[in-house]
C-alpha cells in the first residue's frame, strides 16, 4: 500500500514538472520566435519528450488509481469520469472564451497568453482521456474472458508504441504509418463491442446514464474542435494535433461513449434484464419447493454444480462430499484427480478447510504459483448446515479477478438454497398419502371445524377481519388468538403440512400448545422453540409447521412477532405511507429437531401508528394459479394493499378475495387459504 501511495505521489511530481517544463519552453520558443529566432525550442526534440512524459505519467497515475469494479453501480463511474475529468472541456472552452473577450473586449493580443491557454487546455485533454481510458477498460472487462483480457493486454501495448512516432518526430498520416492506424481503428471497434454492464442497468439508471454519456460526448466534440481548429495555426509554435497517440485515444474514448449511449438507449425498452437476474435468484431460493419427488442429493448436487458452473462461466470444477472419514469426488469438470489432489495438499498448508475462499491472483500467491496452474482464479464454497456437512465445491478461471462480488453472491444463493434442500429430503424421506378415506375425511373435517375461533376481539384498538378457504374437505390451515392481559393480546397463523385427520390432529396438538405456552406469557421466539421441541415429539418425521405468532400491545403501541418459515407479513404504515413486506428470518417447526432450532428463528419489534394495516396469510393465497398457471404473486397482494388501506378491515379482505377470485376464477382452487387483516385505529381507550 505504501509503494502505490509512492508512485502515485512521484507520478503526480512527474506529471506536473514535465507539464511546467512544456509551458517554459513553449513561451521561450514564442519569445525567440518574436526575437526573430527559430522555432526549434531550447533544445532539439525536448517538447515531444516532454509531452511524452507528461502523457505516460498521467496514465499512469490513472491506471493505477482506477479501482477495480467492487459493484454493479456502473452509473457511479460515469458520473465520476464526467464530474472529475469530462468537466475539463466545459472548463477548457470557457478559459478560451475568457481569452477570446479578453482579446476583442480590450484589444489584448498576447502570444504568450494564448500559448497558456493552450497549454491549459492540453493538460486537461490529457487527464481527461487517462481518466475516461481507465474507466472505460473496468467497464469493457466487466465479466470477462481470457481472450478479451488479451486483446485488451494487446491494445494497451500498440496505441502506447505510438508514443515513439511522436519523439521521432514522424507523421503518423503518411503512407507508411496510415495503414497501421486504420488497423488500430478497426481494433478500437472490436473492443467497443464489449458493453455487457450496460445489460445491468435499470431504467432510471440507465436513462441518468444517457445523460452523462451525452455530456462526455459533448466533452470529446469541444476538445476536438478546440485543438482543430487551431491547426496549424501561424499564432502557435506547436500543434498537439501532430500526436497520434492523442488522436487515438480520443477516437477510443469517444467511440466506446457513443457505443455506451446507442446501446442503452435502444436497450431501454429491455431494462428490465437487471430485475429479471434479481428475480431469478429470488425464484432460486425456492429451489425446495419445486423439486419433484424421485430426486436425492446426487441429482440435488448435479443441479447445483451445473448451475454455478454457468453461472461463474468457471473453466474447470470439481465437488467433494465427506464418505466416512474421507472425502470422494463427486463431481468434475476440466481437471485431473493430481491437480485436485496437489490444490488439497497446499490447502490444508495454508489450514483453509471448511470455510469460503476466494482467490483472484492465484499467480501472485506463494504456494500457488509454484503448482504452475493453468487457473489463476480459485473460489471455494462449503456446503453444510449448523449440523451436517455436506461437501465442498471448488471453481476455477484462467483469468485474474475472474470471480466479482455479484458472482460469489449468487453462488452463494446457490449453495444455501441447495443446503437447505438436502436438509429437507433428509428430513421428509416419504411422501404424503395420496388417498384419504372418507371417514378420515369427515373426522379431520370436525376436528378442523372446531378448532378454528368462530368470533375474534374487536374494539376500539383495532380490528380483524378474516377469511379461510380449504381446498378439500379438510386443510392444513389454523390461527388462532389468546388475550394474554388487559392491553395485550396473541395471534398465531400457521399451515400443516399435508391433509387430512394427520394435519387436523397436529392442528389440534398446536393449538394445545399455543395456548399452554402463552399462559406463561412468553416471548414470540420462545415459544417457538418451545413449541418446536414439543412437536418433535409428536409429528413424524415427514410432517412439520409453519407459523406465525404475534403480541400486540395496545398500551405501548406496537407489536413483537417471529416467523417459522411462514409467509411474509404485509404491512403498510401509515405514518410513512409505505407498503411492505417484513423480511424476516425463519424456519418450520419440526423440521430440525434439535436444540440448535433457536439460531434459525428472529424475533422483531415494529411500532404501530392509527390506520396501520397488518395482513397476515398463507401461501395458498399468493401462490394461488389461474387457467393460465400464472401464480398471484406477492407483488399483486401488496398492490391491492396499496390501493384498499384507507378502507374497513372487512372491506380491505373482501377486496383482497374478489381480486384473487377474479384473477384464479372462482372454482381454481388448489391449496387452502387463509387470510387475516389487522387495522390498528386511532382512537385507543385508557388502559
């Protein structure tokens, strides 16, 4: 860190004595010319190593302060290149037109003057195209293979070499040196081909980046008519435009802007690609929930090891699961059982076992260098639970920094969602009977009957209303509610799973629990891991319980609630008139049977206001289907929330059910529903 803070501080001293040096000897050379001397300088072939050294040392300090990418907030760097360098052309024009009123206003015609403003301009053309090369080269390489790296590797080297036409003093337009350039255009072409981070942009994102384009394309139009337009001017003892190097960085700089802007705006209409990635993660994480019967952990693994390697675009991969005391390859790709085996042994060197590991420079690291791999990027992500182990998976890329945050966040995704599934199949091995006798039917039918509460607390603090549908004659659906004081009151909802006289015998042993456990009135995070050591007792092991559970109190004006792997409460304030969903932490009761089922539950306060809405409910309602297998969605739920808040609890549920009736039709029903809504009101009795 101390030696980049050196050379920068060495490339700033170079940047600014070679520029004071070029300004010194371009007005000796104006005060010899108007001497009548020559315009050769003070020394021959010094102003172009000077303006070479200028150059380098500008580019220098900009390559090495230009970070790589940490997020995928690209609209930050277009806005910085334009707030700390495409600024400079607003600024050159305007020091010129200074000097332009200057010279008509009051007659002030100074060689030396304009040589300085010259000079200005041209240090700022220089800071400009370092910035605007470097920022464009962490964009272009966004998400990138070898063969780009490369390519940039080999532009890099070529329109640099072209520094060594201007210290020979040789025109880079003749015949000779044309062709080559044109060459070196083409390839300014290829490499503007590679804007992939556009594609993460969102709309308002990508419509404020239009504007910043705009303007970095009005920057490169005024520095280029600037230096133009003075050509060859009989007033000037140099013309920077006799240096290529500048030309084609220019033509680099402005080609990949315009390219930026054209794609994004005739991209607007498909910005929707950003929320789609986020989308399809959000949809990853109910990876359990779709698998079909039939499937083991081995096909569980394959999905998740062809899903990262797509995902990473990793050359080569390999998963390993713990058998007895050792570890078995399960899984590999594009490498060999001995370089698997030499990478393990300098691991277990470095003690890296069982944790993340990520490795963009594995060429510069000691120990992995000596192994002379073909990969020089290594991510490495454990699969395991708080209990079990369940492998390793390894990725490896030919590229340095071939694995971004964004990345590793979704194979983490990955991972979790593949944890969790495997838990889950080692959790419920049988499925659920598929035929029900009528006489079990009829059984579960009372039992369900009875245990739902036929009225509910209704008065001056707030008001419920309620809804509950089952898809067959019984369902695995139940709330509940117990006035635990005078201001303060439970409301548990919770869904069994499975059917039938099983799911109404647990819902009755839950509401036997529910009101046995809150009698000693206790925390919403208690008793759930109270309640889930009593059902681990009394479910099988194919059965388990999502809930809900919810103290209000009225006297201190808000509510504590903890979720076991039941649906999100929707919620809208009416303070901050924002509709919500609390994301909260949670896991099914009986699903993990042990006394570490207390780390997978979070309990969470929030303070009501008058004409808060709370809607509680299961997933019968937002993955409800229509003709059309279109699920309802969560997103249309909220909607409807948006739009009904300021009416009647009763009316916000009759609202809700006749916009879900209407969109499922009104005999699409495949799961039981159940729906609470809780306006808080606002005149409150003293308690």
């Amino acid at each position: 860190m101390l030696y980049k803070k050196n050379a920068k501080t060495f490339l700033v001293v170079t940047a600014l004595v070679s520029w004071s040096l070029l300004l010194a000897n371009v007005l000796l050379t104006v005060e010899s010319v108007r001497q009548g001397g020559s315009t050769g300088g003070v020394l021959p072939y010094f102003n172009n190593f000077l303006i070479i050294v200028f150059i380098v040392s500008v580019f220098l300090y900009q390559r090495n302060r230009t970070t790589h990418l940490k997020s995928n907030d690209f609209f930050s760097y277009l806005w910085n290149l334009f707030s700390r360098a495409g600024i400079g052309a607003y600024l050159a024009i305007a020091i010129y037109i200074g000097y332009q009123l200057s010279t008509s206003s009051f007659g002030l015609q100074s060689p030396l003057l304009l040589h300085i403003v010259y000079q200005l301009n041209f240090g700022l053309l220089v800071v400009f195209l370092a910035k605007a090369f470097y920022i464009w080269r962490q964009l272009l390489l966004y998400h990138k293979n070898k063969f780009l790296q490369i390519a940039w590797d080999w532009f890099e080297i070529l329109i640099f070499s072209t520094l060594f036409l201007t210290f020979l003093r040789l025109d880079y337009t003749s015949y000779i040196f044309l062709p080559l350039l044109a060459l070196l255009g083409f390839y300014i072409v290829f490499l503007c081909t590679n804007l992939k981070w556009v594609a993460y942009l969102s709309f308002n994102k990508k419509s404020r980046s239009l504007v910043v384009l705009t303007a970095l394309l009005m920057s490169c139009y005024i520095f280029m008519r600037f230096f133009y337009q003075l050509a060859n001017s009989p007033e000037l003892v140099i013309d920077y435009t006799d240096v290529g190097f500048l030309l084609l960085v220019l033509l680099f700089v402005g080609a990949y802007c315009l390219a930026a802007f054209l794609v994004s705006l005739f991209s607007l209409p498909t910005s929707s690609v950003f929320e789609q990635k986020s989308q399809d993660l959000l949809s990853f994480q109910r990876l359990s929930q779709s698998i079909q019967q039939g499937q083991n952990e081995a096909q569980v693994k394959e999905m998740l090891f062809d899903s990262a390697i797509k995902a990473s675009d990793a050359e080569a991969a390999w998963i390993e699961a713990p058998k007895g005391q050792t570890l078995q390859l399960t899984h590999m790709l594009n490498i060999s059982e001995e370089q698997i085996e030499r990478i393990r042994h300098l691991l277990l060197a470095y003690e890296i076992s069982d944790v993340e590991y990520l490795n963009n420079t594995l060429n510069n690291t000691p120990g992995f260098k000596e192994l002379e791999l073909p990969w020089k990027s290594l991510l490495i992500i454990p699969i395991h639970s708080k209990k079990h182990q369940f492998g390793v998976l390894y990725l490896l890329k030919d590229i340095e920094y071939g694995f971004d945050r964004d990345t590793v966040n979704v194979l983490n995704t990955f991972v979790n969602q593949t944890t969790l599934t495997i838990e889950n199949l080692r959790l419920i091995s049988e499925s659920l009977m598929n035929e029900r006798y009528k006489e079990e039917l009829k059984i579960a039918s009372t039992v369900q009957e009875n245990l739902i509460p036929k009225t509910f607390p209704s008065d001056s603090w707030f008001e419920i209303s309620t809804h509950s549908r089952a898809a067959k004659e019984v369902g695995g659906d139940f709330y509940d509610f117990l006035q635990l004081s005078e201001s303060r009151i439970a409301i548990i909802i919770g869904d069994v799973s499975g059917k039938g006289i099983s799911a109404a015998f647990h819902m009755a042993q839950m509401k036997g629990i529910f009101h046995g456990l809150m009698q000693q009135d206790m925390p919403p995070s208690e008793f759930m891991r109270q309640a889930n050591s009593a059902l681990s007792r009394c479910l099988e092991r194919t059965s388990f319980i999502t809930s809900s559970l919810y103290i209000i109190d009225y006297r201190m004006k808000g509510f504590v609630f903890a979720r076991a792997g039941h649906c999100h409460t929707l919620y809208y304030n009416a303070m901050m008139e924002d509709t919500f969903y609390f994301q909260t932490e949670g896991l099914g009761l009986g699903i993990i049977r042990n006394k570490n089922y207390s780390s997978h539950v979070r309990e969470m306060f929030y303070d009501y206001n008058p004409g808060d809405v709370m809607v509680i409910y299961t997933d019968g309602i937002v993955e409800a289907r229509n003709a059309k297998n279109e699920e309802y969605g969560e997103d249309r739920l909220l909607f409807m929330l948006t739009q009904t808040y300021h009416l009647e609890a009763e009316d916000i549920k009759c609202a809700m059910i006749n916009d879900l009736i209407e969109f499922t039709g009104p005999d699409n029903l495949y799961d039981d529903q159940t729906l609470l809504v809780i306006k808080f009101k606002a005149d409150q009795p003293n308690t």
